[in-house]
C-alpha cells in the first residue's frame, strides 16, 4: 500500500470512519479514546489526527468540531479492509443455495444476487450484463414438453445461457426434439450469428426434412437470444433505499446520482475500466460518470474461463459500511461464479432429449 501509515495513525483512521459510518457526525479525540483506543489519551489521539487531516486522510468540517474521512482517507480505509478481506465458507454456501433457485438464465441469477446484496447492505444495488459484441452457441439442446411446446435451451459464449419456449401450432413428437437438437449443433454451435450463412441454414434444413419449419422456429428465437445478449445492461434495485441517507437529502445531489443511474453508459464504462480480479471500489471523483462523483461504486466482475460474464455490486454515499459491503458483495459474486460453472457443467453433460409417454 502506498504512502503507509503508522500502526496508530491506521488505527485511528479506521476508528474515525467506523464512528462517522455509525453516526454521521464528525469524530472527536475524546470518543476514540474512550470507545476504540483506551491507551491513548485525548491529546496524543488529537495531535496524530491533526497529522492525518495534513496528509489529507481526515477532513475538519468546522473549526470547533471534530474530523471526518476524507475522500483520500475512505480510500487509504478501504484498501486496508481489501488486504484484510476474508469471505466465510458459510456465508458463500448459504447464497450459493438461495442463487440455484435461479438455475439456467444468468439474467436471472444476476438480479437475484442484485437483489440479496441490496437487502443485506441496505443499498442500491447493481447488476451488470457486459456488453458483447457478438453471441456465439456453444450449445444446443432441445427439450420435449408436450406435443406443441419444445424449450430450447442455448450455451453462449461467456457462460451466459438462454432459454425460449418453442411453441407451436402442430403437434411434434419427442423424436422430433431430439432430431432438432442434434441438426443444430451440427450445423450451428461454434458459430456467431453473423458468421451463420444461407448454405448452412439450408444444409440444417435438408437435414431436417419433413420438420424444416422447426428448424426455422428454434433459429428465429436464436437471433432473438443473442441479440438481447450483445446489448448489455445495468439492472438496479431498490433506489429507494438512497432517500434513507442524509447525504441525499441535497436535492441537486439526488438528482445526478438519479441521472447518472438512467444513463447508465459511464456506470457501465467505469465498471469496464475496472482491471483484476478484485473488488471495484470507486469512491467520489474516482467515478467516471459525473453523478456519481459524490457517491461511491463497490462492485466485482464475474468470470467464467477468464471472461466476463457479469458483474454485481452496490451504489450509496461515500459514508458506507464499507467492511460489510465488500465481504457481502464479494461473497455472492464467489456464490454466483459457482453457481454458473454447475450450471455449465449440467448443461455440457449428455442429456437424454427424449421424454417418456
């Protein structure tokens, strides 16, 4: 870590944003000694602050009061708590359970773990499909419902899945689910869609003889899938829970950060520029996106085979919780990156497409 501080001056600083965290009111020496540093007395405690507000870490709001983070300061913290960050196996395995009710559609397990870190930090909180340039099937598969309903089921590239009813307007039999799912991965798995050309789609139909029209059914709701794949998208829940914090209660403030969260694009941008495998932490003017510059990002990428396939985090004011926002959002991404790859490898395995009658 850069510029370190001593072991007392750390000490302090943690304290300091902890307090202001917890009460929103600047910190005085006489409260770390009495609540955090018994050793220390006021005056030892007041001197290393006035050190800290020099180097920039501490802020003094009013000449007669106490200190507050800096921004400089919530970062000096937060890198402490990343070289500190430890994720319990308990908490891993119980929202690893509650994101396999979500099985299949990463859309859905994304929102899913959107939805527990903003219940559990009491933030807004985010959900981040990357945008792709294009989608590429690894696989198909298509499975006999009834004898008008088929589901298709497509693995894309980036460990994403899709699903689409088929429903149709003639009866088929299980036979035909399974005839169809074979011609498509022969004829169209390990291909983007804009490298799928009229010779192929015509061979795949030759194959399918008598049932090209189902063919025709599952490549039209192929072009569909993927397609909402490559647009990329920021899902966000429980913006209400902004109003709860008084740093909000500024108007003008609320309004760009509202602002910025419509936009969306340099939410997004930021999140891209995020390298690593580690815990994003944007804090203040760090933000790309100009609402955001008074608020602050913690968010993880998640990958599958060292690519992208989503992101979760949260957004509130710079006064957060940091220690139980990142545990808590690093835990579900580790949760949802293990949900997925069972999901892949359900997916990979030999299926029988056939349902009994």
């Amino acid at each position: 870590m850069e510029n370190e501080l001593s072991r007392r001056r750390e000490q302090i600083l943690r304290a300091v944003v902890e307090a202001y965290v917890k009460y929103g009111e600047p910190i005085g020496s006489k409260y770390i000694a009495e609540n955090c540093m018994p050793n220390c007395s006021p005056a030892t405690i007041r001197n290393e602050m006035a050190a800290l507000e020099a180097l920039g870490y501490l802020e003094q709001p009013h000449t007669s009061a106490g200190r507050i983070p800096s921004e400089h300061g919530y970062r000096y913290y937060v890198d402490l708590l990343a070289a500190e960050y430890k994720k319990t196996k308990a908490e891993s395995d119980f929202m690893a359970d509650k994101l396999r009710e979500k099985r299949h559609e990463l859309d859905k397990i994304l929102a899913e773990a959107s939805r527990i870190a903003g219940s559990m930090t009491g933030l807004t909180s985010i959900a981040v499909k990357p945008k792709t340039a294009s989608g590429k099937v690894i696989r198909f598969e298509v499975m006999y419902y009834d004898s008008k309903n088929l589901v298709l089921v497509m693995l894309l590239s980036g460990g994403n899945t899709k699903t689409r009813n088929l429903r149709l307007s003639y009866d088929v039999l299980p036979s035909d689910a399974a005839h169809l799912s074979a011609t498509l991965n022969a004829h169209i798995a390990g291909h983007a869609v804009s490298e799928i050309t009229l010779p192929m789609m015509m061979a795949a139909e030759r194959e399918m003889g008598s049932e090209a029209r189902l063919f025709s059914a599952a490549m039209k709701e192929l072009y569909s899938g993927v397609e909402e794949q490559s647009d990329g998208d920021l899902r966000v829940d429980g913006v209400d829970r902004l109003l709860e914090f008084p740093e909000y209660a500024d108007t003008s403030r609320l309004r760009n950060l509202l602002g910025a969260i419509e936009n969306k694009d340099g939410i997004l941008d930021t999140i891209a520029d995020i390298g690593g495998d580690d815990l994003g932490v944007i804090i203040g003017s760090e933000n790309a996106a100009e609402g955001m510059r008074q608020s602050a990002l913690v968010v993880k990428k998640i990958k599958k085979d060292g690519k992208v396939v989503g992101a979760i985090g949260v957004i509130g004011p710079a006064r957060m919780d940091y220690a139980t926002v990142m545990r808590t959002v690093g835990a579900l991404a580790e949760s949802v990156g293990r949900v997925i790859s069972e999901n892949l490898a359900a997916l990979e395995s030999p299926k029988d497409n056939t349902k009994k009658e």
